[in-house]
C-alpha cells in the first residue's frame, strides 16, 4: 500500500506546482470490518473507518501529501512536521483546524519556514482564571487581539467564542455581510442579513481552510459500489480515487483551450473506462443479440451422398431408436418415419435403404 501511496504523491507532485496556501485535515476511509487501524469519529458524516491525514491545496481538491493512521502513538507536532516536511522553507502557508493547532506546533512551523493559521482549543493556550472570567464576559461580535513572538490570537465571540492563532495574519478587521444567527433575531430587527466586522484573521480562515472539505466532496461523487470486508481493499480502491481526482485536477490545470471544451469530472471519469476497456472491446467483438439462421436440414454422412437415397431426417417427439432400441431420439426417418440416432444408427438406415434392405 505505501508503495502506490507514494507513486501518486511522487507523480503528483512532479507535475504540478501547488500555491503557497494548503490545509491540513483528515479525511476518512469508510469501513465496518475489523482492523485495528479502524477508529471512531462521531463528529464525521463518516464515523467508522481509517482516519487519513491529508494536506491540499486550500482551494482545490487535488492530494499533495498523506499519511494513513496506523494505530502508532505520535504527538501532533510530529504528525504535522511529518506531513509538511516536503514543503519547509519554500513560503508555504498552513491553514488546520483545532485538533492540530497549539504555540508548540505553530513554533515548530515557525523554525520550518512554515507560516501557520488555525483555529485553537482554550485549554491549550494556558489562560490564568481572571483571563477566562473576561473572555466569558465577553459581548457578541466583539474581538480581542494579542501578539507576542511574531504569533497573533485573536479572539471573537460569534455564537461561541473563536480562538485563532497565527503567524502571517495582523490586527485587520473586515467588514462582513452574512446571514443572521438565530440568536441576533429580534421582532424589531427580523432582517434575514446583518453587516458586522470581522477579524481578518478569522475571515480568511474561513474562506481558505476548505480544501479537504472540496476533495471529500469529489469523492463521494461516484462512490465505488462494491463493498468488501478487507481492510486493504478498501484503502487501495481509495488512492485509485485519489489518482483520478488529482489527474482529474492536473487535466484542467494544463488544458489549452482549441475549440475543445474542457471535460467535467463525469465525463473524465467515463473517458478513462473507455480508454481501459478499448482494446478489449475491439478484440472481441460480441454482438448483443444472437443472429438468426436459416435451419439447415441434417444429413449425416455428407461427404457419401450416394448413400443417401431417398430417406433424410426429421424432427418428432421423443422416442426410442428403432434401430439400436437403447436410446431415445427426436430424429426421424421421413421417408420411413421411424425414430433413429443421428449417429450412427442413421447411417446404418442409408446403407439398409441402399440395400433394399427395410429394417422393421
């Protein structure tokens, strides 16, 4: 299996330049067999199965790095620095979700050339009992900004309240319209839309942290329907889908467009089974109805014609042979209408008729 993971990450990556904003996210492999690389993730539309940590660009479905979880206790800052070791010190920007984010794994990032943006869990950010007291008393849509080693947290109160670390980001607000929340919606203000300002920080975060979200969409497209409980079929008909997507994505970004429209990823789909199963069809050729031929009239014996005589064979019911009375026959005599085996008892008749010799 790591075999052909890394023949499509190598390939992958010899072809295409990827842009200088990823994300980090797991996807999941789904599967009910037993395993014991299989874990429980409620929180996913998929909650049984092989948790995959995968990094795309952050706004296109196309694999750049991944590593299947294995069942081995590692820490997140090595989970991360393993994925994202391909990509130091060349101006890369991280965006990652809570689960990895924290200041340790944001300064191994840092010594990387790596910048990072993430949201992150209060619990890691060490905030003594006075700080958390005036964040609870916080109002909605306010936001608070610290800074210290080159690392920004802000912090909003939306319908929760938000934490956000970063390294490329600074103190920016951006002017935001969006649904209401239920919570805002009085009978005196029942307008559906609402203009607030937002963190930048946050903004962007939400705006370039979907490309996971992007790729589990494509792949759950046209779902492979066979289902098995072995557990490395499963993953191996998972990076085959993952080959296609990122061809699927390399296709459209080297298409030069001649008058040719660009295939959508349906028809690439169908392009590549064509492609598959083409020499096949062509070396055989099966029709789909059987061709319909005239009956031919069976005469035994056709290379002596003179033995024929007048007698040739017909179709009857079933009976027994009259000449070797051992088995039973549809074929008949119809100039003597007698049942006899095509062979060689048939033969037997012609050189009996040729004879003038009737067999009653």
């Amino acid at each position: 299996m790591r075999v052909l993971l890394d023949e499509i990450i190598a390939n992958t990556n010899n072809y295409y330049q990827p842009p200088k904003l990823l994300a980090l996210d797991e996807s999941m492999i789904k599967f009910n067999g037993r395993s014991r690389f299989k874990v429980y993730m409620p929180l996913k539309p998929i909650k049984f199965g092989f948790k995959v940590y995968t990094i795309v660009p952050s706004q296109a479905p196309i694999v750049l790095n991944m590593s299947i979880y294995d069942g081995k206790k590692r820490t997140i800052v090595e989970t991360v620095s393993e994925l994202m070791d391909p990509f130091q010190d060349r101006g890369y920007t991280l965006y990652m979700d809570r689960f990895y984010s924290s200041p340790q794994v944001f300064k191994v990032l840092q010594r990387m050339g790596i910048g990072a943006v993430g949201t992150c869990m209060s619990n890691r950010l060490q905030f003594t009992d006075d700080f958390k007291t005036s964040i609870s008393q916080m109002i909605p849509n306010e936001y608070r900004y610290f800074q210290s080693n080159e690392m920004l947290l802000t912090i909003w109160r939306d319908s929760k309240i938000v934490y956000l670390l970063s390294t490329v980001d600074q103190i920016r607000q951006t002017r935001v319209t969006r649904r209401k929340r239920k919570a805002n919606i009085t009978e005196e203000n029942s307008e559906v839309m609402e203009t607030i300002n937002m963190p930048s920080s946050i903004f962007n975060y939400n705006r370039l942290a979907k490309g996971v979200d992007i790729l589990d969409q494509y792949l759950n497209y046209y779902l492979f329907p066979h289902r098995s409980m072995k557990w490395y079929f499963r993953i191996a008909i998972y990076m085959l889908e993952i080959a296609i997507v990122n061809s699927w994505v390399l296709y459209k970004e080297s298409f030069e467009t001649g008058g040719t429209k660009i295939l959508s990823y349906f028809s690439y789909r169908r392009a590549i089974a064509k492609s598959l199963i083409k020499d096949l069809s062509q070396s055989r050729i099966i029709p789909q109805t059987p061709i319909k031929t005239a009956k031919k009239e069976i005469r035994p014996n056709a290379e002596n014609p003179e033995l024929w005589g007048k007698c040739h064979l017909g179709k009857g019911n079933k009976r027994y042979c009259h000449y070797c009375k051992k088995r039973q026959t549809r074929y008949t005599c119809a100039e003597c209408e007698v049942p006899l085996c095509d062979i060689p008892c048939y033969d037997m008749h012609l050189h009996g008729m040729k004879n003038k010799i009737l067999l009653i």
